[in-house]
C-alpha cells in the first residue's frame, strides 16, 4: 500500500492532478507487464504516426498530456481488478492522508520516487534560508535557480529510468516512456514544492500478483 501524507488546504484540483499523475504512472509499469509477450497498443504505427502529427500543432507538454490521458483511458479498461489501483482510505485534515493500494514492487517504486523529490525540495529550502542570510546578489541568486530546474528534472528523469528497470519487456520503448513518466511527476513536484505533499512511503501488506 502506497501511503501519502497531505497537509494545508487541498482543492478538487489538486486531488484530481495528483491521485491522476500517480494512477498514469502506476498503469504504465503494469501495462507493460500485462503485455510482455505481445506489444502494448502505443507500438501501433498509425497510432505513433498520428501522435507526431500532433506533436507538430500542440506544445510538447500539451502532447505529452494528450498521450497520458489515452494511455490511461485504456489501461484502466485492460487492466484486470486484482491488479488496479484502488483507494484504501482518504483522511481530510491537517495532516491528513490517501493509502492507495497497488502491486507492491510498483507502488514501492512510486514511494521512492516521491521521496527523492521530498529531499530535494528540503535540501533547497535549507538552501534558499542560507542564501537569505548570506544576502546574495541577484546574478548567483539567478544562476543558483537555474541550476535547481537543471537538477529537478536530471531527478523526475532518473525517477522515470529507475521505474523502468521494473519492466523486462519492450526495452525498444522504454526512451518513449521516460518523458510520459517524467510529466507524470509534475503534478506530484508542485504539491510537494507547496509543501501539500508531505510525504510517501509502502505500508507492508501488498503482494507482487504475477
């Protein structure tokens, strides 16, 4: 069970965008394995040539979103019960939390994700406090924050790449994952960088069901 701790005040939206970017991340690991010995539906040809056509009218984020959203759509009808991820429990307070339950090894996998994004944003949070106190000028304050974009997505890239060592099929696809699950963590950095989102860990009990 995937186990998150909330706090402040939440809106619709923000339980929408994130119980949404951790359920198209989950289903993508576990599409792959539901299709290991025959290719998932986005290795189609006319369905990759139709997504570059539209990748030449939308921006690549709006692209990216469009892309998640079929994805989803289809694995939430593919996948069979035992394996969706459901809800466990929503407590609303301050702090609150969502236990989400899942495959174990992949809902692991999302804890660990979110939890080398916490440390980031704690780590820069000290950083801001000291760069306060040392009074820097505006040009290192500006090459510092440029630095910390650099490094969170060198982090939402690693999170992708490290999912993807859980899969053993289609290997040919995993460079086409890693922006699909890298736009999958933005919604989960905004929460955490509004420090919404406390913090994830697995609770014992889920079970890998191959």
């Amino acid at each position: 069970m995937l186990s998150l701790e909330i706090d402040g005040r939440w809106e619709p939206q923000d339980f929408i965008e994130v119980l949404g970017a951790i359920e198209s991340f989950y289903y993508k690991l576990v599409q792959e394995r539901l299709h290991r010995f025959r290719p998932p539906f986005w290795l189609d040809d006319e369905y990759l040539l139709f997504e570059r056509e539209r990748f030449g009218v939308l921006s690549f984020e709006a692209a990216l979103d469009q892309l998640n959203a079929r994805m989803l759509e289809r694995a939430r009808y593919e996948t069979p019960s035992y394996r969706r991820l459901s809800v466990g429990r929503i407590q609303y307070a301050s702090p609150g939390g969502i236990d989400l339950l899942g495959i174990g090894k992949i809902v692991e996998t999302l804890a660990n994700s979110i939890g080398r994004m916490k440390t980031y944003f704690d780590e820069a949070h000290l950083r801001s406090e000291r760069d306060a106190q040392a009074s820097l000028d505006t040009e290192l304050k500006r090459i510092e924050i440029e630095k910390d974009r650099e490094s969170l997505q060198a982090l939402k890239i690693r999170n992708a790449q490290d999912a993807l060592q859980l899969l053993d099929s289609h290997p040919d696809m995993h460079d086409a994952l890693v922006p699909l699950l890298v736009r999958d963590q933005d919604a989960i950095v905004s929460r955490l960088a509004e420090r919404k989102l406390i913090s994830a860990r697995v609770i014992l009990g889920d079970q890998e069901k191959d």
